[in-house]
C-alpha cells in the first residue's frame, strides 16, 4: 500500500485526500475523480494478478509532453498509436495494468 501511495502522490502527482491506517486511501485524481485504493485481502486478488480490467487516464495536454514527464520520473511505457487514438500502457508498483490515452482528432 505504501508503494501504491508514492506512486499516485509523488509520480503521478495527484493528491491524498484520506487515509485510515495502512490498509485504505482516497486519491483525490482531479477534475472531480477519487480514487480509492485498498489493501490486498485474502480472498480477493492479490497485488500483481491481472484481471479482465484495466484502468485509463485520460490524457489532456500534449500525448507526448504528457508521456516524457512521467517518463522523468521513472515510469516505464508501451507506447501505441494508431489513427484514431494514442495509448501509453503502463503498470503500478505492484504490476497492476494502467494505460494513458488521447484521442486523435482529425
């Protein structure tokens, strides 16, 4: 959890709202959006298993401004683009599937 906490606070720059102990978190993701994070429970998928899901964030700025900042700061991507929208996927500490995207607008 700790690892998952820098993560969003100090390298995606977003901001805690909320925390009770070490097992949950409120993110506060801009633009009205929270996240909220919880421990690993054992009955529930653990840290690094890939599910049927993954989470997007949405890229407002400049796609590749956008990319190298976090690039910066140490973050990994798979970079795909194609006509109609551009796709930067990555993953958390724990190995969680994230991406960034940006639509093209013809």
């Amino acid at each position: 959890m700790k690892r998952s906490l820098r993560f969003f606070i100090e390298t995606l720059g977003m901001k805690l709202v909320e925390q009770a102990g070490e097992g949950w978190a409120v993110i506060d993701a801009g633009g009205g959006f929270r996240i909220a994070l919880h421990a690993a429970r054992a009955d529930g998928p653990q840290p690094g298993q890939i599910g049927g899901m993954s989470i997007g964030l949405e890229v407002k700025g400049n796609f590749d401004e956008t990319i190298g900042i976090y690039e910066n700061r140490g973050m990994v991507f798979r970079v795909v683009k194609n006509p109609r929208v551009m796709m930067a996927f990555f993953a958390d500490p724990d190995g969680n599937p994230f991406y960034m995207s940006k639509a093209v607008r013809a």
